[in-house]
C-alpha cells in the first residue's frame, strides 16, 4: 500500500515537473524576440510638495492646468482652484490618505507671502 501511495505521489510530481517545463517552453516562445517592440507608456508624472520647496505659485498653477483643474471665483467642487494674490486654494480630484473636511481646502502659499 505505501509502495503505491510512493508511486502515485512520484507520478504526479513528474506530471507536475513535466507540465511546468511545457508552460517555460509556451511563454519564451511566445515572447522572445518581441521584448522591445511594445513602446513603454508612463501615465504619471508626481509632482512633490512640501514646506519650503521653492516652487512659485504660478509654476503650481501651471501644473493645476495641466492636470484639467478649472480656476474659479469660488472653489468649492473637486478639481477647481482659486488663486488670491500668493494664495491658492485647491480642491483635490481624489480625496488621500486624510481628506479634507467637506468644504476645505488644501491653501498654497507663496514662500514670499
């Protein structure tokens, strides 16, 4: 009984051995040769925020407009923006990790400000 017990175990980690080599085999064949002909596309482009960056607040709005951020009067929806002088308070797309309170704003300011 523990001899066919060992056999049939043995049996099927040989298919199991067997089968894997067959699945190498399909994917290199499959893609050698084509490892450079799909172009590589890059969807992000992060821009880092923080204190005493020396970032200008017109180069912050330039970024906004080219995320689609609409400026506005009064910003009170996600995606809009209102620049006040130095200040610039923005409404984010996509809440993070801490979202503002309904109605608050992330507020920019100008480091001469």
């Amino acid at each position: 009984m523990k001899r066919a017990l060992l056999l049939l175990v043995g049996a099927a980690l040989l298919a199991a051995v067997l089968y894997a080599l067959y699945l190498d085999h399909l994917v290199v064949h499959q893609f050698e040769g084509r490892r450079w002909t799909l172009p590589a596309q890059v969807y992000a482009a992060p821009l880092e925020l923080y204190a005493g960056l020396p970032l200008t607040v017109p180069a912050v709005e330039h970024e906004l407009q080219r995320l689609h951020y609409r400026r506005t009067d009064r910003s009170d929806q996600p995606g809009t923006y209102r620049l006040a002088g130095e200040r610039l308070e923005v409404w984010r797309w996509v809440p993070g990790p801490e979202p503002p309170a309904s109605g608050a704003a992330y507020v920019v300011r100008s480091p001469e400000a």
